[in-house]
C-alpha cells in the first residue's frame, strides 16, 4: 500500500510539473521602479508570458537593499509562479550587513542572469572637480567632507564607493537610499556628491546636463562615452565594477520548472527587438544555464566579501 501511495504521489508530482504553467507567473522586484532590474524585467515580462502561455506580472516589494522583497519569495511555495527578480545585494553579501535576516541567500534557486551593467562614476552638476584626477584629489584633500549615495546598504553602488575608498586613501561619507530613484533624485538637486551608478541610469542624465559622468568603472572605454576614461585610465589601477540582475526561485523549486524558466527567458534574451531594447537603455543581455548563473553568484559573493571585509563595514 505504502508503495502504491508513493508512486501515485509521484505521478501526480509528475503530472503537475508537465502541466506548469497553469496559472499567471509573478516577478517580485525587490527593488523600486525605475531602477535598472525593473526596467530589466518589464521589458521581458510579456515576451515571456506568450513563451509560457500564461500572464506574468511584476510587484515591487522594496526596502533594507533587497531584502523585503527577498524574504517574501523565499517563504513562498517552490512551484515557480513566484520568482524573485534582483540585484546582487539580497541573493550575495547581504548576510554580512543585516544582523538579523530572515532568508538565506544560498538556499535560493538561480533561474537565469539577465542582465549586466557597466558601472560609472555619476558627480553632481556642479561638482567642483570635472575630470576624474581632479575629483580623486579633491576627495583626499577633502576627507570627510565629500558624501556619495548609494540604493542601499550592500547594494554596488555602496560596495565599489568602499572600494574606491580603499584604493584611494579617501576618506568618503555614505548617506543611503532606499533604490536608484531617490539616490539619484539628490544628485540631481546637488544634496550629495557623487554615486557609483550602472550606465543604463545614468547615462541619461549625463547627456542631458542633469549630472555629470567622470569615468567608467570598466577594462575599456564605453561606445557611447568614448571620450569618458575608464577609472584606471584615471590612475586607479584594475579598477572594474559592475551590477547585474538576476531571476531567483524560492528554495527547493523543482529543477524542472527552474529549467522551463530559464529557457523561456533565454529565448526572450536572444530576440533582436529586446537587444534592440536593451541597447537604447545601456543593457547588456547575460543569458547562461542556471548553473551558470549559480556559479557566477558564488564568484561576485566571494569577491563582494572581501571588499566589505576590508573595509570593515559593520552589520547594522
């Protein structure tokens, strides 16, 4: 009897993975609109739904860098129709700057990565320094005295500003915020100096005169910034830094369904029209296997670990 209990079980466990989809998907953004793994995932969220054959919704559940939206996709049931959609802080390096936090990151399931961003250094409009060598000194010679934003505690934007510390000598202020949006609200209206922002937001306001991009945080020169210098051009020597957004299911999702995932929204990755898409708003399309995109987030934890390590940055 026990057996025949267990085999009806497992067809029925079956029978209810090959029939998935069967009702909308749901995208929680742990971060707020505007933001880059916003504009990521809206851009793919009907292209992905005609793919599974069924609606797919975005909700953005925000605060404490990722980690409101991440507790609440980890506590759901693991049957692919909630799925967290990140930046690296809530799924990497968050465990060692909360004290308490109600999830593990580990225990997530890697869907796919979608996209990448280049990194730049965004200074307010009226910024005293207008190359990047100038604004170097005037952090060391200012210590202190000069504050950047970032979306958050452990989100890039407040790592590679602690990096750039560490590598420089410069003794920099934090104020965070809660998501790119605000952050970059301040910049605007001069009320912080600077930020470590990825280009798809940035790059807008830069063009527009709004606030001013000194150098890029990457190996080369960027097309649409050419005559912006890469932060080691700058004389900070193999100085890179970027962000990338991610699709997460809550813990124990079965393989399966991570797999249908992760080939419906490679699909949409590879679609002229979303590259086209992409590259109006400065985004890079990563596309890889979930095990790809589980080793490439053991490898950014690790290094991300060490620059909070180094520069002592304490668990709130």
């Amino acid at each position: 009897m026990r057996i025949l209990f267990l085999c009806a079980a497992l067809v029925a466990c079956g029978a209810a993975l090959a029939q998935w989809p069967g009702k909308p998907v749901r995208f929680v953004v742990a971060f707020p609109p505007g933001g880059s793994t916003d504009i990521a995932v809206r851009a793919l969220t009907e292209r992905v739904s005609q793919g599974l054959g069924q609606p797919v919704v975005v909700e953005n559940r925000t605060g404490q860098s990722g980690n409101i939206g991440a507790e609440y996709v980890y506590g759901q049931t693991p049957d692919g129709y909630t799925l967290l959609a990140s930046q690296p802080s809530p799924i990497t390096v968050n465990p060692m700057l909360y004290k308490k936090i109600a999830f593990d990151p580990t225990k997530f399931e890697p869907v796919a990565i979608m996209t990448t961003i280049a990194n730049v250094l965004l200074v307010r409009p009226d910024f005293p320094a207008k190359t990047a060598q100038e604004f170097i000194a005037y952090c060391k010679a200012h210590p202190g005295k000069v504050n950047y934003a970032s979306q958050g505690i452990g989100t890039t934007s407040h790592l590679t500003a602690e990096l750039f510390a560490k590598v420089t000598g410069a003794k920099i202020t934090h104020v965070p915020y809660k998501g790119t949006a605000p952050a970059l609200n301040d910049i605007i209206s001069s009320h912080v100096d600077f930020i470590f922002m990825e280009l798809a937001s940035a790059i807008r306001l830069h063009q527009g005169g709004k606030a001013r991009i000194l150098a890029v945080a990457t190996k080369e020169r960027i097309a649409d910034l050419s005559d912006i210098p890469t932060l080691e051009e700058a004389g900070l020597q193999g100085f890179e830094s970027g962000t990338w957004n991610a699709i997460s299911a809550p813990p124990k999702t079965p393989a399966a369904i991570v797999d249908k995932l992760n080939k419906a929204i490679n699909e949409v990755l590879t679609r002229p029209d979303v590259l086209e898409h992409f590259a109006k708003v400065n985004l890079h399309a990563a596309k890889g296997s979930p095990a790809d995109a589980k080793a490439f987030i053991v490898k950014e934890t690790k290094v991300w670990d060490e620059v909070i390590k180094e520069a002592k940055i304490e668990p709130r």
